[in-house]
C-alpha cells in the first residue's frame, strides 16, 4: 500500500475514532497531578502551563485508541500480504525469498558500511 494512501487510511480511522469518542470531560477539571506527554511541533513557546497539561491529557485520552487502531492496521496488512503472497505459486515464491534475503543483505553491508564510515569520522576527530 503506498505510503500516502496508507496515511489517508489512518486519518480516516482517526477521524472516526475521534468521533466516537464518549462525552468524558473529566479532563476539563484540575489534574490531581501533571501529566507527561509530548507537546507538538511549535506549542512549547506558545502554550501556558495549563494549556499544556490539557494538552498531555487529551494526548493520554486518545492514546489507548490509536494504538488499538494501529495494532488493528498492522493485522489488516499482515493478512493483505499473505493473501497476496498466496496469489504466487511456488516457483514465484521462491524468487520472491531470493529477492527478500538479498535486498535485506544490502541493507546489512550498507549499514555496516556506514557504520564503519562513522567511527571512522569519530576516530579522525579524537587524533585531532
């Protein structure tokens, strides 16, 4: 699936996921204790301290929802790859695990590679 129409599934699920949401305003009252999360990009200038613990209370309200979404997103895909797999024969299968291990043996060499570019950079600057 590609990657754009895999984002356009998953916030049609949020969407959806949002809209079901039950009227639980509890989280307009003052939390008992502050709440962690992450702000997004650009709030932490702009919001107050209130604002931000709202702000990682919401976070916490929807958490548990999209990971159950995610988790549900993950299956479906499992369950499309197999069935697609399952059109190949054999043969094509075969072709298809040569192709999967060398792809995954470049991957390695290119990230030992790199590995191996990068403590090279780290031990030029300690001789500095």
């Amino acid at each position: 699936m590609s990657s754009v129409r895999l984002r356009s599934v998953a916030i049609v699920l949020v969407a959806v996921s949002i809209l079901t949401v039950s009227g639980d305003f509890s989280v307009c009252q003052e939390p008992k204790e502050k709440a962690k999360g992450r702000l997004p990009a650009y709030y932490a200038d702009i919001v107050t301290d209130a604002q931000r613990q709202r702000i990682y209370e919401v976070q916490e309200k929807y958490s548990a929802k999209l990971a159950a979404l995610k988790q549900e997103m993950e299956t479906l895909e499992a369950r499309r790859d197999k069935e697609v797999e399952d059109v190949l024969d054999a043969q094509q299968k075969a072709k298809l695990k040569k192709a999967l291990e060398a792809a995954a043996a470049k991957r390695k060499k290119s990230a030992a590679e790199k590995k191996g570019a990068d403590e090279a950079k780290v031990g030029n600057k300690k001789a500095k």
